[in-house]
C-alpha cells in the first residue's frame, strides 16, 4: 500500500481519456503503485468498467484500482483541479509551454498543496486538440524519432519515475557498500606468500621469470580493493587446492 506520506508532494492524479484495454489501465496501475502515485481517475473507459482482466494485470496494485474514479468527461475529471498537463507525442499548433517529463515533474512537485492532474489519451489516437487546449502545458517524452510510439502504461511510468525523483523520494532500496572491511596489508602479504608458493610449486613460474610474474600478481590483486572476507575466500581456495594435489579427481 501506499504511505499517506508519499502524498505529500503534489502527487499527480492520472488521467485516462477513453482508455480501451483492461490491460493498459491494469499496467497503469501497477506503475503509478511502483512509484508512490495513488489517484486514477478514469474519463469513460471503452466498455464499462469494472474490465475483466485489469486486476490481474496490475500485480497487485488493486488499491489503485479500488480507488479509481469514473467520470464522463475530461472536464468534470479536471474540474477539482488547479493545474493539468496534457501528454501528447505530436506537435498541436497550440501556444503552450512543452515540457519533458523532468521539468513538468520539477514544476509539480514545487505546487505545494494545489492540486495537479496529467491526461493520457486513447490508446491509439491520443487526446483531442480540444482536450490538449483544457491544459496549462504539453508533456512529451523524448524518444527516438524513427520509433516514438509509446505504451499508454510505459507513458505513466515516465511520468510517475520522474515526480517520484522530483519528489525527492527516488531512494534506491538497497546499496551495494562493501559488508567486510577492507583487507589489512598483513593479510594480503599473508595471501600473497601463500599464492606465489603455491604456484612455485606447481610449476607456474619459469625461474628467470618468477619474480616479475610475482609483482605482477601482486599488482593484479591489489587492483581488486579485496576485502577481509575476499582474502579468506582466496585462501580457503589454495587450501582446497593443495589439499587434493596428487588425489585422483571425484567423480
């Protein structure tokens, strides 16, 4: 679920114009859940709502789904609203302001309490040019020019990544900071006697070549930043190693 704090930032309702598919306004779901986006309002799904099939493409984000609003109209579902960006992939000939996902989501996130809405059309056609003009601005999304068709889901995604981040709520879930501490000199000068005897001893070397082999080893090895828990990997494996010298292999 949700956390009523994640609503704090001007959190965008989401718009759909005339959705069709159950599919899409399921996948919606899921993507405005995945980034902490609540509030779907629906302007005249394409055969009724409930659809048969949307709960089970949201995985899970049936809260969204619950809570979803049903209206008639594009302007009885922005009617509550203070400011409203329309999405489009193509030029309108309007004279507003086209924003990338980015800076619209910079901008919402700074409206403190009002109230903000982004509209996504139909499937296949997109909002009306009388449906962009109800908007304050235009939101695009910069994609490559020899493929710009995007998913009705995929739009949603963008735009819901891009207020979460301008939210300053894009906190990644884990970090992959080092769990073992870096190795002691002491213990890598330990690895690094055992290594290179080791590897005397199995011929490795050519006498007139072992001690610059060696340093290269040496180099090598210190170029991975080993940890503690690296050089006891390291040396419980030369043990396994000359442990079995001269045993058959297992079958």
């Amino acid at each position: 679920m949700v956390r009523s704090s994640e609503l704090a930032v001007a959190a965008p309702a989401i718009i759909l114009v005339e959705p069709q598919l159950a599919e899409n306004i399921g996948m919606t779901a899921r993507a405005m859940a995945n980034f902490g986006l609540s509030e779907l309002r629906l302007v005249n799904p394409k055969n009724g709502w409930p659809k048969k099939g949307v709960r089970e493409a949201a995985s899970g984000a049936t809260h969204v789904l619950d809570a979803a609003r049903i209206y008639a109209s594009v302007p009885d579902a922005i009617a509550d609203l203070h400011h409203v960006l329309a999405t489009t992939a193509r030029e309108r000939g309007q004279m507003k302001r086209v924003l990338a996902p980015d800076a619209a989501m910079a901008e919402i996130a700074g409206r403190g309490g009002q109230r903000v809405g982004v509209m996504f059309g139909r499937e296949r056609v997109g909002l009306t040019n009388d449906e962009v003009s109800l908007a304050d601005a235009i939101v695009t999304f910069p994609v490559s020019p020899d493929f710009p068709s995007l998913n009705l889901a995929q739009g949603v995604l963008l735009v819901a990544y891009e207020w979460r981040r301008a939210a300053g709520r894009a906190v990644l879930p884990f970090s992959g900071e080092m769990l073992s501490p870096p190795a002691t000199r002491e213990a890598l000068l330990s690895l690094f006697a055992s290594l290179e005897d080791t590897l005397a001893r199995a011929g490795f070397y050519p006498p007139e070549k072992r001690e610059i082999m060696a340093r290269n080893m040496r180099d090598m090895l210190h170029r991975m930043a080993m940890t503690e828990q690296d050089v006891r990997t390291m040396r419980g494996a030369l043990r396994a190693l000359t442990g079995r010298a001269g045993r058959p292999p297992a079958d």
